[in-house]
C-alpha cells in the first residue's frame, strides 16, 4: 500500500513538473535542458534494459525477482532515480519557472525517500542487499583519487 502510494505520488509530480508553464529562455538553457533530458532518457532505458524482468515502479521487488547488481546496478543502486533527478533538472531549466523549481524539489525529496524505503525492504527480503548498499553508492558514482 506505501509503496503505490509512493509511485502514485510520483507520478503526479512528474506530470504537474511537465505541465508547468514555461517562460522565455535562452538558446543556453535550452540546449543544456535538452542534454540533460536526452541524458535522462538514456539512462531510464539502460536501467530498464538491466533490471529486466525485475522492473517494477513499486519500491517493493517483484514476486520471484532476484537482486539486480550487474550493468549500470554494479555503479548504482538507483539509476532510475538518477534519472529522474536529470529529467527533473532538464524540466527547470527548460521552464525557468518557479513553480518547476518547487514541484522538482518535492520531486527529488521523494525520490530520495523513495529509495531509502526501498533499501530497507532489499535488505529484509534479500539479506546480501546490505553489503551491495554499502559499497554501491546510491545516485551519484564514486569518484576515487590515485
């Protein structure tokens, strides 16, 4: 039940993010919105493609589904969050609105609760998800020095 409420939720903002209206913006920012939003697009398909027969949107898995920790899910746990986060930054600089601004804020927020509910249930039904959180970053890969 949290969890279609979770998706339901996300899924609203999403659309009242693509619903905003926009204002002028420059050449500048529409070329930055337009990568950042094809990067996004990229990103949701490579995850989709990985997850496999594991893609679900609840942050509950799937009945039968084993953890998924190869492809883009060996650098991250939640890609498609990631994905989010971009396409949600694509859509800001797209709109320059306030009101894009506040709805991608609530947006990310969600997002980051989302996958931290989702990290606890891993844990729980797959017991080897806890040392895969800890030493796979969640949105953002590792940068490492020399």
């Amino acid at each position: 039940m949290k969890g279609k409420l979770l998706v339901t939720v996300q899924f609203v903002l999403l659309g009242v993010l693509a619903t905003t209206p926009s204002v002028n913006r420059s050449s500048g920012a529409a070329l930055a919105a337009i990568i950042l939003i094809l990067a996004a697009v990229a990103l949701l398909l490579k995850s989709f493609r990985d997850l496999g027969d594991a893609l679900t949107p609840l942050p509950e898995s799937k009945e039968g589904a084993s953890l998924v920790t190869s492809g883009i899910y060996k650098y991250l746990r939640h890609p498609i969050y990631l994905a989010l986060f971009l396409l949600a930054a694509g859509l800001v600089l797209w709109k320059q609105s306030w009101q894009s601004i506040a709805v991608s804020i609530l947006l990310i927020g969600l997002l980051i609760y989302k996958s931290r509910y989702e990290d606890s249930l891993l844990k729980i039904k797959f017991p080897e998800s806890a040392n895969y959180q800890n030493s796979t970053p969640a949105f953002f890969l590792k940068i490492r020095r020399g």
